[in-house]
C-alpha cells in the first residue's frame, strides 16, 4: 500500500467522482474503518486494476483492502448502506480471465490480499485452514518449513495466485486433487447482508469442520463458487499426501489422426486404471508458446505462424503436434511398477516415444549427473528434475507457465512478469468436452478453424482431470499493443464460445470476456438465481454479473 495521503474526495478525477452517489460518504467510512492507506483512490492505481489481459470497459473506484473478518463485515455494511457496487479478489491474479477488473461497470474492489495467514494446519488429517490472501508459494514454503509430507496442487498459474480465489473458480491443476474444489472442508462467508455463515460442520463447535465438505443437511459450499453470493474469508484445503513412489512418463502423437483412439484409451485408463494417475495432452502451439516467444524473424513478421516456421520450431525442440505427459502416483514400489506396467500396455502402439521416469530412473541418474555431463553435455539432472522432491510441480512446487502470456510480445519477457501491466493479450476459452475420442476431435476442429480465421494460433491443452469430461483449456495469446488485436481477440474469442457452445461444449469458467456467452437456460434457473441474489445481496452490491447476467 502506497504511504502517500490520499487524496480529498471532491479533488477526485471526474471519472471517479461521477460513480454512485454514495461514493464520497462510502470512502469516508472505509478510510474511518481501515486507516487512509488502506483505501486508494490514485488514478494510477485504478487504471492499474481496470487493465486486464483484454480489452474491458469496467471502472474501478476504489480500492479497499480490509485485513480481517471485522473489517470485511464493516466494508460490506458501508458498500450497502451507500449503494457502492464491490467486487471481491484475494490476489487478483486472474489472468485470462479479466484479472482483477471489476463485473459491474464501476465498483470498487475488495481486496483480501492482507488477509494471508494460514490459521490451521494438521500433518496427520492432511489440511490446511487459509484465509484469501495466502498464495501458492506462501503454502507451498510453509509445508517445506514444517517439513511435511503433505503436497498441495499447484496450476500452470501464477505462483503467487491466491489458493481461495483460483478453487472459488474451480481453477484445475496438477497431479491428486486437481478438480480443487472437490477437496475442501468448511468455509468461512461474509454475505453481503451482514451475516456470518460456515459451510458444512463449521456452524457447529465440532472437531470435524475442516474435515468434510458436506456436513449434515444441504451443503452451502457450492453456493458460494462462481457466485459473488458471499465473501469467502476462511477455506479449509485438503492436501494429498506424497506419494512413496511415482513415476512420470511422457510421450508424443506424431500423426493427429491418431488422436481420437488414444483419447479413447486415456478415458479408460482414467476410469479403470491406476487411481492416481494423471493425464495431460498439450498441442504443438502450447509447448512452443512455453519455451520461447513468436519467431517474429523466422515469420518474417507475418501471423498467425506460417506452417514452415511451425515445422522449423517443432524440429527446433523436438515437439510433436500433440504431446502427452502424466504421473503415476504410487503407494510403493512395487506398486509403482504394476501401474507403471498397466499405463504402458495401454498406450503402446498408439503413441510415439513413450518414455517413463521413475524415482529409482531419477536417483541413478542425479547420481550419474556430472560425469555424463562432462562426458556427453547431455543434463540428466535437468531432464528428471520433475522428481526433485523440493522443486517438483508434480509434487506440490508452484512454478507455472505465466511466460505463455508474452507469445505475441516483441520485448524480452521481464524478470518480474505481470501480464496486465506488461500489455499481453490472454483470453481463455476453457469447454468442458465429453471424454470421447470424437466429441475431442470434434472440439480441436472447432477451436482450430475459428482462431485461424482470426489470425491467432490455436494453443490447446486437453486435461483429463475426471473420467467423464476432458477439460479443453483454450488460449488466444496475442498482443494487446498491435492496434486491432484486442477487438479481433475478443472477436475470436465470441466466435469461438458460441461454436463450441452449439456443440453443447460449455465452459466449465467463466471470465469478463465470456460473461452473457452461455446459451439461455431451459428451464428457471434465472429466476432460482435472481431469488438467491435477492436474498443473500438485497442491494445487490457483490460482483453481480460474471455469472449470472
Ligand atoms: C499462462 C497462464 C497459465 C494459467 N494456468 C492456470 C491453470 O493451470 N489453472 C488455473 O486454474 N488457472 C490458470 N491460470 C488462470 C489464473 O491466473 C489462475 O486461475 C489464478 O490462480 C487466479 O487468480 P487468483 O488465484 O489470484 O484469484 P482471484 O483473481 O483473487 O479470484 C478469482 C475470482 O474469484 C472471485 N473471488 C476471489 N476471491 C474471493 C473471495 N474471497 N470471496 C468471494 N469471491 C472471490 C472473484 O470473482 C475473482 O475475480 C493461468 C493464467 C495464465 C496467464
């Protein structure tokens, strides 16, 4: 928080100054709340938190940041009492998605960043108790200082994102746990009406709140996920233990023909097979897009990517058009082994290039590392460095792929990444596809002629993270400085929703950009909705909007 004295209401840009009536007597009660600096008004910082990865037209007020459950209650009476729209994040990093850029066209944000400390911990029932604040990394160091056993799951996100803000968006990552918000206990929510709620156990006084989600009765938990219904001021996150034993294994799809018989398979596998296992398919234009920027000389300037600079990359990193990795979490060797053997009879023969590495393979080879360094220049430790117990995404180390998002850029990427500031354009499409072979092919189709009628590449991950849908994680990366490219970006990106949605291919997220996309209910859920935000938000003050227009 800047230091620097706020300044008077009525010196406020007109901009700011023409939000609702009750702007002015708002901010003097939340500056009388949380202290002066807690409450920003400076056009840098609001032109700041206005600016996603895409174009938005939203105004941001203000900026609030309470540091306890009190000061949310309080920030939320001020905002109902004056009409002041607030739209909630813990750290704001939703990238793709519309960051921290408000779902009303002006609101001030509530920002839950100082709310970070990680109030329960148990090794031995594997959770943890957050408030909105605490990041990836925050948890991940945390769980290395108690020298624990216990891993979270961590995205291709950023690794200071907030764990409360990316599962309230049932964000999905790696490894055990990845549908995040299957695998939380009671929650904590402040309603805009005043009221504090637990879900679950937690409105009793009982040991077994963190440790079941549903409780006894309707479970509320659910309510408060992709809603705004309420603010979220306590989670309880269950972490998987380490697995005594895991391999990963990689491989590639030479020939995408192929694809729809091993999407097949991976669904059986995903059914039947090995219980911990995880499978993940990137598209040529995903990994390329990780390990280095647009070839704009190779390209000759020209976009989307010319096939023959496509041809030259793949060769360049030994990439192939699809490009499955997964792990195979084991409760011993032994096991390890079975499963390993299961995975490989089903993928043989349908894949090029398998290749497994187990923690033994790791170990012989981190022991063997600089002599065949020195010998042959070829850097074992690197290539099996996913078993490093300490720094392995597969085991709970936050690392991501945020670099992605500077594809389009014609600058270095900074040291310091942040994409909203730094002019990328991200925009996630993210359908849930039935596991089939041929409704997935179905989708890339979809996805692969409508970004390439509007001159982007199409960059296609396919996480298989249930047995039942594959989640098809779609970017549209471009640069948000080359004039055009936001209206076209988001062009495609309408494009590309409304021909996956007549396919019945729905979002299993939604951003700014997508908000208004779905096709209109079959039946009275809008008015179930406009019940709930009546009841829970009479003065409709809470992120209205992103999900239910
Ligand atoms: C290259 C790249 C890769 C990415 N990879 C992944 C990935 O693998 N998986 C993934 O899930 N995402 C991914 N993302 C998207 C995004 O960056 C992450 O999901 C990120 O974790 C979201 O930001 P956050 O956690 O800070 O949440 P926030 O921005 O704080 O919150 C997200 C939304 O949740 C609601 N909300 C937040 N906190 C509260 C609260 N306390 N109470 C009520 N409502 C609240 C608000 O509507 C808010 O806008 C990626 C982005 C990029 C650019």
């Amino acid at each position: 928080m800047s230091n620097t004295e706020p300044p008077a209401i009525d010196e406020l840009p007109a901009r700011h100054a023409d939000g609702p009536p009750g702007l002015a007597p708002a901010l003097a009660a939340w500056r009388d709340l949380l202290g002066a600096n807690y409450v920003r008004t400076e056009p840098s910082a609001l032109q700041a938190a206005a600016t996603a990865t895409f174009a938005t037209s939203q105004r941001v007020l203000a900026i609030v940041a309470p540091a306890s459950r009190a000061e949310v209650l309080g920030c939320l009476a001020i905002a109902s009492a004056h009409g002041v729209p607030l739209y909630p994040v813990s750290r704001g990093r939703n990238w793709g998605y519309g960051s921290r850029v408000p779902s009303q066209p002006a609101a001030a944000i509530l920002d839950l960043a100082r709310m970070n400390r990680i109030v329960d911990y148990d090794e031995r029932l594997a959770y943890v108790t957050v408030e909105p604040g605490v990041t990836f990394q925050q948890l991940h160091d945390f769980l290395a200082r108690e020298r624990s056993e216990l891993m979270l799951n961590v995205t291709g996100g950023p690794v200071d994102g907030s764990l409360i803000g990316n599962i309230l968006e049932r964000g999905i990552g790696l490894g055990p746990h990845a549908e995040r918000a299957q695998h939380i206990g009671a929650c904590e929510v402040v309603l805009p009406t005043g009221e504090l709620i637990h879900t679950g156990y937690g409105r009793f006084d009982t040991p077994l709140a963190p440790l079941s989600g549903a409780g006894v009765g309707p479970q509320l938990a659910g309510l408060f996920q992709q809603s705004s219904y309420g603010v979220v001021t306590q989670m309880t996150v269950w972490l998987a233990r380490k697995p005594a034993y895991f391999h990963t294994f990689y491989y590639q799809v030479r020939r995408p023909e192929r694809l729809p018989a091993l999407i097949d398979t991976l669904q059986e596998l995903r059914l039947a097979g090995p219980p911990g296992a995880h499978y993940s398919l990137w598209n040529d234009y995903k990994v390329i897009s990780t390990l280095q920027q647009y070839p704009w000389e190779a390209a000759g300037g020209r976009t989307p990517l010319p096939d023959a600079t496509l041809a030259q990359l793949r060769q360049r990193w030994g990439v192939a058009p699809w490009n499955g990795y997964g792990a195979i979490y084991s409760c011993s060797a032994r096991h390890g082994r079975a499963e390993r053997a299961l995975v490989a009879q089903a993928l043989r023969g349908q894949v090029d290039d398998l290749r497994f590495v187990s923690d033994t393979t790791a170990w012989a080879a981190r022991a063997l590392a600089r002599p065949l360094l020195w010998l042959t220049g070829y850097d074992i430790a690197r290539a099996t460095r996913s078993h490093d117990r300490a720094a392995s995404p597969w085991l709970g180390a936050p690392g991501g792929n945020v670099a992605s998002a500077y594809w389009r850029k014609r600058a270095p990427i900074p040291a310091s990444m942040d994409p909203d500031a730094d002019g990328c354009g991200v925009i996630w499409c993210s359908p849930c596809v039935p596991f089939t072979g041929s409704h997935v092919a179905a989708a890339i189709e979809i996805a692969t002629r409508v970004i390439g009628a509007h001159g982007f590449e199409p960059n296609i991950a396919l996480v298989c993270v249930t047995p039942r849908v594959v989640h098809a994680i779609i970017a549209i990366l471009f640069d948000r400085a080359a004039p055009g490219e936001d209206e076209r970006a988001l062009e495609c990106h309408g494009a590309l929703l409304r021909a996956l949605a007549e396919r019945g291919y729905l979002p299993y997220r939604l951003g700014l950009q997508s908000a208004g996309g779905l096709p209109p209910p079959t039946d009275d859920d809008a008015r179930l909705h406009a019940a709930l935000r009546r009841a829970l938000d009479p003065n409709n003050i809470l992120g209205p909007g992103k999900y239910s227009p």
